[in-house]
C-alpha cells in the first residue's frame, strides 16, 4: 500500500538511511507501507524542473518487499503522470550494488559515473528512466504489450 500525504514524514525517514545526502529541500515523498502498516521503503522526489521536464528521485528501504511492480508503478505515476516529467534521474554511490541492482531491476540505465561526487573515493552513478521507458513498463497499456 501507498502512504500519500506524508512528504515530511517520509523525507525524514528517507533520510536516515541515504548517508550521503543531508536534506532533500523541497520535495514531494511517498511511502510503502507493509501490511502490518509499517513504512519499509521512502521515494522521494526532488530537484523539480517543470521546465526541462525533469526531477530526481532517492529511495530507501529497510524490506525488499516494497518493489513489487504494484508498488513501483505506483511510485513512477506522481513524475511521469502528475508532473508530465519526461526524465526522472537518481544520484547513488558506485559502492552500492544493491541499489544498482534496484534501479536496473525497476528499469533505471545507468548514464554515468561522476568521480569523487559525494567526497573523495565516493563516486556516484547517475541513472535514469525516460517517459518511452516508463510507458513500456509501467504505462496503461504495458501488461497487454507484454502478454503479445
């Protein structure tokens, strides 16, 4: 289930759990709650730029239960649908490989790593998901695409 409405709450929680990042600054956050009703993951968008059609998106979790194509669907609609983003983009550390395998698995490409990024020997790997690629995969028509 999706936790709406909250954008401070789960920009905080987010936070704790992404060390190179101090404050998202103006944002709009949504949470997946668990069925016991617990927050296990934050999405939190920021960086809005409604002119070039882009933002940047951080997720955190503490279960991997939250990436359920549901879930995710739902977290891509506020950019892609709502704002009319044609590019959402992320900012990681190279060392996280986990969150390197989150991203391919939603359906991120990686575009580039920029060295020293988040301090020395902390490099980040830029990613991003594009409206064709967001329609293709989660878009109204995507599950019958797939079944053709």
């Amino acid at each position: 289930m999706i936790l709406y409405g909250k954008d401070e709450y789960i920009a905080q929680w987010t936070l704790q759990f992404i060390p190179h990042v101090r404050s998202f600054g103006e944002c709009a956050a949504l949470g997946v709650l668990a069925r016991d009703g617990r927050l296990i993951a934050g999405c939190v968008y920021n960086e809005y730029r409604p002119r070039d059609g882009t933002i940047a998106v951080s997720i955190a979790a503490i279960s991997p239960m939250w990436a359920r194509k549901e879930n995710i669907k739902e977290l891509l609609r506020h950019p892609f649908e709502y704002l009319h983003c044609y590019r959402v983009w992320s900012a990681m550390l190279a060392s996280n490989e986990p969150a390197l395998k989150v991203n391919a698995h939603i359906g991120f490409k990686k575009e580039a790593v920029l060295a020293h990024h988040f301090g020395k020997k902390r490099h980040a790997v830029i990613s991003r998901l594009l409206r064709p690629d967001y329609d293709r995969l989660y878009g109204a028509h995507a599950d019958e695409q797939r079944q053709a």
